[in-house]
C-alpha cells in the first residue's frame, strides 16, 4: 500500500515536471532524466516490494519519456537528473512555480 502511494505522487510529480514550459531537453536528458526516475523510484527497495517497485518504476518509463520529450523545461529536467531522492525530483518539479 506505501509502494501505492508513492506511485501516485511520483506520477504527479511526472505530470507537473512534463507539463512546465520553456527551453526543452534534449532527448538524451529525457532519457537520463527517466533512468534516474526509476533508479530514484527503486532505492531502498528490497525483497518482493522492492521487484514490484522497479517493475512498476520501469512501466512508467515510456511515458516519461514522451511527456519529457513533448512537454519538460530544460531547468527541471537537469535538475531531475541531479535528484538523489525522489524528494529532490519533487523539489525540481517546484521550479516552475518560482
């Protein structure tokens, strides 16, 4: 149920860090953005929580590279790719409200 919630709110996250306008990333920052998503999503993980998880975390990488691709901001994409926690990548997120 806690691997549930987390989903949820990472999607969100997802969705407010694609949404954001402004200078565009690079398909390869899309793809380095999505990979440090999953690898963000996944940490801490162990056991069978930690297999669905990843699997579920991988599920969600086509569609973070297409909203990336079609509707991420440069500044919060690099900023996701910096992220070591998924509490960092929410904070990149933030950026287009300032």
């Amino acid at each position: 149920m806690r691997n549930t919630a987390a989903l949820i709110i990472a999607s969100g996250l997802v969705l407010s860090l694609a949404a954001a306008c402004g200078g565009k990333p690079s398909e390869d920052d899309c793809k380095k953005f999505a990979d440090n998503f999953v690898k963000q999503m996944s940490a801490g993980q162990q056991g069978e929580a930690g297999d669905i998880t990843r699997q579920v975390a991988e599920g969600m990488r086509p569609d973070l590279l297409k909203d990336c691709n079609e509707s991420g901001k440069k500044d919060e994409v690099d900023c996701a790719i910096k992220a070591t926690t998924m509490d960092e990548i929410q904070k990149c997120a933030e950026l287009r409200a300032r």
